[in-house]
C-alpha cells in the first residue's frame, strides 16, 4: 500500500501548479446538446447513450484512463429482482450500455485504460462488471459492490478479476443497495487487498460521517467531487474535509460528473468547473478524471466531447492533466507504468 501514500505537499514541490492560471486549452464554447452535424465525416463518431458525434478539441495522451464508467448488459446479467432495484432501475436513464458500445466511446475521445464499476442495479452481482474488465484487458480494472458478509474467497476471487475497490453508493438512501455502517468494516477488510473505498455521498453526509472517514484504514476514493451542494460549492464545509482528508495522503477525488454539480448546466458547467479548478489547484496528484458513461442520471445524454474538453478548463496545464489521465491511474489502480 505505500505506493498510495504520496505526501501531498512533498509532490507539490515538484509540481508547478502555478501553471495552472496560464490556460493552453481554449475556452470550451459553441457545444450544443446535439453537436457534431457540421463534423467532417471521418471525425464523426456515434455513441449509444451520448450526444453528438464529435470528438474532443482535447487530445488523450497515451494510457488515458476513464476512471468511471459502468456496463449495463441484462441481456446476458439480467438485474436481480427486488424492490429496490425495481425503484433504482426506474430511476435510471438507459437501455443497455455494453463493452462494444462502451468502445466506441473510447474511439471517440481517445481513452485506452478504463474502470468499470458495478451500478446499483445489480446490487452485490459483480459478474456484469468481472466479464466487461476481462473483456477489456489488461486496459480495465473494476469496482466492486459487496457486503460486509462477503466471504474472503470471493474478494480473492474479485481481486484476481481486476477489482481494485468496492464502491458505496448512499447518496439516495431509497435506492442504496449498501449503507453508511458498511463502510468501516469493509475498508478494514479489502485494506490487505491493497483497495480503497469508493464512496458516493452527498456533501451533507460528508460532514455527518467525517469522523468515520477520517480513521478509515484503507484509501478513500470519492466519486463525482464529493458532491457538493450548490451554490455553496466549495464554500460548503464538506469541501473542507475532503482536503484534510486528501492532506492525509490517502483520498483521491474522481473529476467525473459535471451535470450533477451544476445548477447553470452545459456547456460551462461553470459552478461545477469552480469546484473541479479547486481540486486541481489544491491536489492535482489525487485526481482521476472519469465519462461516467452512459450517463445513467440522465434523461438527456450529454455530449461526451464536451465532458473531455471542459477537462481543458479545469487543468489548464498539459502535464497536470497527463498526471490525472494516466499517471494517478496507474498509481490508484495499478495499471502498468
């Protein structure tokens, strides 16, 4: 585990974060939910459950890694039956988001390296997300849905299919397959596998449970920026914690999901790119970028084009966002240097 544990400020020494303020990418402008029409047709590039066809402005450098996507397949992993999945499943926002799908995505934007993580869907059934990272590797690792109950066979097993984490999905209690109290006992457990938790709250239930994740012993992965509430931002006081707890050297912070921190919306995003701009000043060696492809949040898909490009926004600085599309990867989730 001592390749996770990079003191934040001993890499903030080696890293010119004051190259952040002088941009090299252009203002992401002139996107429409529905671009791509006026692309040239070799650059034209259809993707289920994504808008538009055109690529990003943004080049991927090698091994860029999509650090949050998910497979829905229940064709072949049909979602188990209950009646919180029955609520969950009506909630999302999509018809199947296979491997084939997904690697259009990744022709399109240019990302090679992938992990794929369980949806709530299919609650504690890894097999969807198992048969999608071998699909796709040695470029995909996995995130886990488990519960404290799993036996250490099968983490073994998990761990031997790529997993690398197990997720907490409790930002909507109603439709949580896991809880808050599973937390700690399971971030005990899967620390000896060299895994992290990730964890998707809201910024209120950041503050509530901040204790708990403070001592937690293995790393701390928070999705979607941790979530925080706008218009706060990063005024809120959750942002806070998340800082002390990445001053630990052990959180990481997924900049992933642009239309679930914004109240203005595309294709700005601008009091999201506030909050993700804050990540990159404050901690630009614990950041992973992710689609959170196919977007299942969404009735409206977004244009994946634009959701890579505002990543121009947010670090400036070419060898800031190599450090987040590949370098942090390899570190958090042990993709080969």
């Amino acid at each position: 585990m001592s390749n996770h544990v990079i003191g934040r400020r001993t890499f903030l020494k080696g890293l010119a974060v004051t190259a952040l303020s002088s941009a090299t990418v252009p203002m992401v402008e002139g996107y429409a939910q529905q671009s791509g029409s006026a692309a040239a047709p070799d650059a034209a590039q259809l993707v289920p459950n994504s808008a538009g066809t055109n690529r990003p402005k943004l080049k991927a450098p090698p091994n860029a890694c999509d650090s949050h996507m998910h497979i829905y397949d229940p064709e072949r992993f049909p979602f188990p039956a209950s009646p919180t999945l029955a609520a969950n499943t009506e909630k999302r926002h999509f018809s199947v988001a296979t491997v084939s799908e997904y690697r259009l995505l990744q022709k399109r934007n240019g990302t090679t390296r992938v992990v794929v993580v369980t949806p709530a869907n299919y609650a504690t059934d890894n097999r969807c997300t198992l048969d999608a990272v071998s699909q796709m590797s040695p470029n995909a690792r996995g995130i886990a849905v488990v519960h404290p109950d799993v036996s250490d066979a099968e983490l073994k097993r998990l761990n031997a299919g790529g997993i690398r984490g197990v997720r907490f999905t409790v930002f909507d209690p109603a439709t949580a397959v896991t809880r808050i109290d599973m937390i700690e006992p399971l971030s005990k457990r899967v620390n000896a596998l060299g895994w992290h938790v990730q964890i998707h709250m809201r910024g209120d239930q950041i503050l509530d449970n901040a204790d708990m994740l403070m001592r937690l012993p293995s790393p701390v992965v928070f999705d979607h920026m941790a979530r925080m509430p706008q218009p706060a931002g990063i005024d809120y006081p959750a942002f806070k914690v998340v800082l002390r707890m990445i001053d630990k050297g052990r959180t990481w912070v997924k900049l992933a999901g642009a239309y679930l921190n914004t109240q203005i919306g595309p294709p700005s995003y601008a009091d999201a790119t506030k909050i993700a701009q804050a990540y990159v000043k404050a901690a630009p060696e614990r950041l992973v970028w992710g689609s959170d492809w196919p977007h299942p949040t969404e009735k409206e898909k977004p244009n994946d084009a634009l959701l890579f490009d505002l990543l121009g926004e947010w670090a400036p600085d070419e060898k800031t966002r190599h450090r987040i599309l590949v370098e942090n990867s390899q570190v958090l989730y042990g993709f080969s240097s």
